[in-house]
C-alpha cells in the first residue's frame, strides 16, 4: 500500500521562558494505509508531540510532513482545522466526553459540522453505537457508564464521519485489564475489517503486540521501527 503519512527530517521544539527545548529530532519515518501502528518510548520521548503533529492539531518547525498527500505541516490554521475534522478521528486517555450529553449526543457532535440532515445524522450515530456494542446505552450520560463503556463511546466519536485516520493517545492507560482488552479488540477489529489506519501512543506492551508496526523513540530521535512482536 502506499504511505499514507510520510515525514521526512521532521523537527519540532518548544519556547520555554526564554529557553527553545528540543522534542523531536530529524525524524522521518512513512506509515502505509491500513496500518495500525503503535508508537512506544519513554516519558519525554516525544511519542505524544509526533502524534499531534501528524493529526494536525500542532506544526512543525521544519521539514516535510504529509497525510494523504497533503502537506499539513504547511496549511494555515483554519485550513488545518477543517482538515483535521474531516479527516482525523481522536481517541484520548481520558475520553473527553462532554459529561451533561448523552452517548448519542457525544457520538453526533463532529455530524453537527457536516451538512448531513437530523435522520441522517441519527442513523449514522445508531449504526456506531451498535458496532461499538453501545446502542442500548445511547441515552446514558458518561457518569451513567463504566471507563470501559466511556472509552467505546469515545471510539464511536472518533469513527462517525469516516475518518482517513484514528489517532489514540494512551487509549486504554484508564482502564483495566478487561475493558482494556475489550479497546483493543475493537481497534484491531475497526483495522483489519473496516480498514483504518490507526497510530496509537502507548506504554503498554500488551497494547503494542495489536499493532502492525511498533515505532520506538527516545529523546526525541527516532530508534527503530519494526513490525510488532506476536502476541504470546
């Protein structure tokens, strides 16, 4: 397949009082469509920052970075910012549901963007919920539900409009050994059924072995990039 992120001598740094910190360092690495991929290192490696960097919510200071053939890294905000609704789905750590909706409500909120009609809108958040096993939650608020449940609501979110892309960061880090189990199980079903191409933080190596690739760095300098090991 072709890449559907390519990077090539990517830097980025942040200003801090009057100091500019390195994060990442010449990194260039390509992820094919379809892939799901886990990006491993330790706190401060600069795992997060290159994950937000590919979905668009920051810039690089330099080099090349694409997503779909597009040059991103160079797009201005608003431009960036209808990109990334159109094309990228988040997953968080800690689900960043809006607490006062529904399930349904939380799932439908990036529909509200697109021109898609109410009974459109409804069918697409009923057929999420279902294939995240959640329809007969829809009418639960987040503190009606379990971490787990939060987490699939979550996922369904980040699914609705058909993303190019689903990013995850730390995506199962709140929850237990079962529902963590039961994440993972839906993101390797959403990638090798439906297709997506996911690159997902993480400290887990459980969590790593779902994945197709493993990209591992460490002070901000890329360190390997290798199939993911079989799972014992």
């Amino acid at each position: 397949m072709a890449a559907l992120v390519q990077i090539e001598h990517l830097v980025k740094s942040y200003r801090r009082g009057g100091t500019t910190v390195p994060v990442l360092t010449d990194i260039s690495l390509a992820i094919e469509a379809g892939d799901f991929t886990a990006l491993m290192g330790p706190s401060g490696s600069g795992k997060s920052t290159l994950l937000n960097l590919i979905a668009g919510i920051d810039q690089p200071d330099s080099g090349l970075l694409r997503v779909g053939g597009l040059d991103i890294g160079a797009l201005p905000e608003g431009e960036l910012a209808r990109w990334r609704a159109a094309n990228v789905g988040f997953i968080f750590q800690f689900y960043n549901l809006m607490p006062v909706l529904t399930a349904f409500e939380n799932v439908e909120l990036p529909l509200l963007l697109t021109s898609l009609s109410r009974r459109e809108r409804r069918e697409r958040v009923e057929l999420t919920l279902d294939m995240v096993n959640l329809l007969d939650r829809m009418d639960h608020t987040p503190s009606e539900l379990s971490g787990g449940q939060q987490q699939r609501v979550a996922i369904a979110r980040a699914i609705v409009t058909d993303p190019t892309l689903i990013v995850a960061d730390e995506p199962t880090g709140d929850l237990d050994r079962n529902a963590a189990a039961d994440v993972l199980a839906l993101l390797n079903r959403l990638n090798r059924e439906l297709g997506k191409t996911i690159i997902m933080v993480t400290h887990d190596l459980h969590a790593a072995e779902q994945a197709k690739t493993v990209i591992h760095l460490d002070k901000g300098e890329l360190r390997a990039a290798n199939p993911a090991p079989e799972p014992a």
